[in-house]
C-alpha cells in the first residue's frame, strides 16, 4: 500500500503498535474461552485490563492525536486508502478519546471474570451466579454511553459500536419492515402439506459421535477455501472466530451427539467470518484498513455460508452421500430433498445458533427489544429471565424450560457486547443482497450441486473481502450491489426458497 502523506505515514507507525499489542490481547481473549482453567479467571482478567490500559494509552498518546488532527484537516487531498485510514482512526479513536481509560480498564477486568461465571452459570442453570458481573456491566456500560454524548438514546452509543451510525431508531425501522412478513412466511410454511415440526433422524436415541462431526467438517471447511496453516478449530462454549494474525484465524465450533445440524452450520458460519480476514488485502496488515469493515458485513459473510450455502438444497444434494459416508445408520434411509427439509426444517426454537433462517431474525429482534429496554431503564437487570420468557411467548409461542436455554444462552453480554445483536439481522439483509448480485456472475445453483465452492469464495475475494476496512459499509454494499441496502432481497429470497421447498 503506497501512502505519501507524512503524517499518515506517522500515525500507521503508532498505530503498528496499537494493532500488535490488540492481537497479543486477543490470544489471552482465544484462551479465556477455549482453554483457561476454573481458578486462572481472577489471574486472566488483571492481565487482559493490563493491556487494555497499554491499548489506551497509546490511543491517547499526544502526539499521535495531533498528528490525527492534522491528517483529518488534509484528508480531502489524500488518496482513497489515506482518507479509509483517518476515518477509521477517528471512529475507533472516538471511544478512548471520550471515554475516561479507568472505566475502559475496569471493564475489561469486568468482563474477564464476567465470562467464567456467566459459563459456571450457563453449565448449572442458574443465573443468580451471573447476575452480580451482568449488573456492573450494565452499569459500566451505561457510564461508557453517556461519555460517547449520545443524547438521543444512550443504547445509540452502544449500537454504532458493532455498525457505525447504526441507531434504536434506524434498526427499528428495518426490523418493523421485515417481521410481518418473516411473521407470515413461517405460518405458511406451517400449514403446508409437506411440512413437520421433527426430524425421526434428529433424537437423542441417535448419535452423531463427535470425532466423525470433526472429520466431515474439516473437509468443508476445506472446500470451502480456509487455509489451514494459517488457523485452527477447537471447541469453546460458544462458537467464535478471532485474528490473531493475517496468517492466524482461529475459529471453535461446538458439537452436539445427537444433531449434527448444530456442528454443520455453527462451523460453516465461522468459517465464513474467517474466510473474509483471511481474504483481506495482506498489504493492510497491521493498519487501521485491517479487519472486516463492520460486524454486520461481517455477518452477512458467514451467515452467507451457513445458510445462503450450507442450508442451500442444491449444496445438500451434493452433500447427501457424504453425509451417509459418515452416518450410515443414521442417515441412509433419507434421500436428498428429505435431508434439505431436516437441515432446513422451520420451526419456533429456543436457542438463537440452531435456529432457522425465517425465524432466526426474530430472535434477534426479541434481543434488540430487550438491550434497548434495559440501557433506557425499563426493565430491570434481575427481571431479565422474565421478561426473556415473555418476549420467547410473544414472538414464537413457547416458553423456555429453564434459562440456560433462555437468557444465558448467549455469550455476548458476558463479553459487555452490548449492541452486538442487531448486526446478525443487518447481515441477513446484506447477505441477501449480495447474493442477488452474485448470482449475475455465478451459476450459483450449479456451482453448489457439484459441490464447487471456491468460485464463490473467489467472488467474494474479489467483491469484498481484499477491500478490508477500505470502504464504510454504506459504500461497500452500494459498490458491490449498486444500491443501498434494501431489505426486500432477503424477504424475496426467503420466500422463494421455502415456497420451492415446501411446495407452498
């Protein structure tokens, strides 16, 4: 990448150093999840504070401000990758420059410990044990929206995070315009003749063993173009994928015996995140163009291949035998559309990552209420099991057994990830939409019968992923599609697919 301008020449030389001790952070971040012990939580959680306050204090280096300061007065005169690389900072610098760096380390120390007991909770069902850590990052995290001075909604503050500029205000619109037709779709889906709410090939009498899960995966996962010596797959309580390093994308995957649905599309969703940031220009390594451009675009890629691809009939046509490579006894006696309507089975669910792709929005939905509700202070932190059950009633008519498969089943808020969830309805829109325009280029159908998925993934090298952070999510979804983002696509796109599937 070629930049003229000293001064940005400058701030990318501090910025090196941002980057660098960031990853060194997210290797103990990796670690936290996939392997820390029981009693190293108090240990993990001062080490990790320790670096957030390095982070921050190089964010807050006086020079290196100034320096912004005068690059972001010469931006117009700069080239395009000079002007991504100042407004990226300015965002990013926005938090530490607003928010005081004793509150930014006092809730990385939070949320180390937050983790393992929202995990001891998860595991005994019993949400008392992480009520006391959820609280205080309510409360760190309501502190954090009012130095960000965004009066209008302070849940505004926590939003524009994850999707810049995205508003409570903004993402109820887009949701208002997708719920009664998502609403309707499922009620059609219901009443057809071809329909059942349960698989005989999903029980707990059938197992799925966990090493033949791991094989069968890692051959997709190959297919679909991740680069092995430059990541790994481990199990962690909740799947997640993190860079470490251009060459080192990690993603966990969770396994359950007796449904290899869960495996399948939790692993082609990360490997989605992981394909994009392995596929991003190795020229922004290490600078502010680094990384995917927002959490919803982001989204759109790996929700792109969990469902656009992996819970596409064409792809399980290909995948059917080899399926019943793996799973003879469990699987032989299904043919290709059977096993399409098993993986593709619509029906109201407890648990947002196993949830189908017309009624996964609403899940998100119920969670943006909630957030919204409680940084506004209408509920509070303690009635959240309750309200999460009312809210489970009202959009899909069941009510959780318990709250492991309720309010604790997420691990976003022991992260203080408050305001992440939208961007998973934001990226179902954007997938949606690059799909359409894809598919002028692509024989997509055909390509997935045949089970060729690198022309995909080399579709989405060239149209997305080599940009990085170049482009402001806006810009990207209007320089790939041509448009704006229209949610039309992913209701156009739901309905005919599930009207071909269940012959509505």
């Amino acid at each position: 990448m070629k930049v003229n301008n000293p001064v940005i020449k400058d701030l990318l030389r501090h910025y090196r150093k941002i980057s660098l001790l960031s990853k060194t952070k997210a290797v103990l971040d990796w670690d936290l999840n996939v392997n820390l012990p029981t009693k190293a939580a108090e240990g993990r959680s001062h080490q990790t504070a320790h670096l957030a306050e390095l982070i921050t204090d190089l964010w807050l280096d006086e020079k290196f401000r100034n320096q912004l300061d005068k690059a972001s007065l010469l931006s117009s005169k700069a080239s395009k990758e000079e002007q991504a690389i100042v407004r990226n900072l300015n965002f990013a610098g926005k938090y530490y420059f607003n928010v005081p760096k004793e509150l930014i380390v006092e809730k990385e120390k939070v949320a180390s410990a937050a983790f393992m007991a929202w995990k001891e909770a998860k595991e005994k069902n019993d949400f008392s044990i992480f009520l006391p850590h959820l609280k205080e990052l309510i409360r760190l995290d309501q502190m954090i929206a009012s130095h960000l001075k965004f009066d209008k909604n302070p849940y505004d503050a926590l939003l524009d995070q994850f999707e810049p500029e995205l508003t409570a205000e903004k993402a109820k619109i887009v949701f208002d315009a997708i719920k009664p037709d998502l609403i309707k779709l499922v009620k059609r889906i219901q009443k057809s003749k071809n329909y059942s709410s349960s698989s005989a090939f999903v029980d707990e009498q059938i197992l799925y063993p966990k090493q033949e899960q791991e094989l069968l995966l890692k051959s997709i996962m190959r297919r679909m173009g991740y680069d092995f010596a430059a990541g790994r797959v481990d199990v962690s309580p909740h799947p997640f994928t993190t860079t470490l390093d251009r060459h080192d994308v990690r993603i966990t995957t969770m396994y359950i015996d007796n449904d290899f649905r869960t495996s399948y599309t939790s692993t082609m969703h990360e490997t989605g995140h992981a394909l994009y940031e392995q596929g991003i220009n190795p020229e922004y390594s290490e600078t502010p163009l680094e990384g995917g451009v927002s959490f919803g675009i982001h989204e759109a890629l790996s929700r792109f291949w969990e469902n656009m691809v992996g819970k596409n009939p064409a792809f399980i046509s290909f995948m059917t035998p080899l399926f019943q490579s793996f799973y003879p006894e469990q699987l032989n006696a299904l043919n290709e559309w059977e096993l399409s309507r098993v993986v593709n089975l619509v029906k109201p669910s407890f648990v947002r990552i196993e949830a189908d792709e017309v009624t996964y929005s609403l899940h998100i939905i119920l969670r943006f209420e909630i957030e919204n509700a409680l940084f506004n202070n209408e509920i509070k932190p303690e009635d959240l099991p309750k309200v999460w059950r009312e809210k489970s009633r009202e959009y899909f008519g069941i009510e959780p057994k318990n709250d492991s498969e309720g309010v604790l089943q997420d691990v976003h808020w022991a992260y203080g990830a408050f305001g992440y969830f939208p961007a998973y309805a934001l990226g179902n829109l954007y997938g949606a939409q690059f799909l359409r325009t894809m598919k002028k280029d692509i024989d997509f159908d055909a390509e997935l019968n045949k089970g060729n998925l690198l022309p995909i993934k080399g579709w989405l090298d060239q149209n997305i992923h080599r940009h990085g952070s170049l482009y402001s999510p806006d810009e990207l979804v209007k320089l790939v599609t041509g448009e704006k983002l229209n949610p039309k696509y992913f209701i156009n796109y739901l309905t005919d697919k599930y009207t071909k599937l269940y012959e509505l």
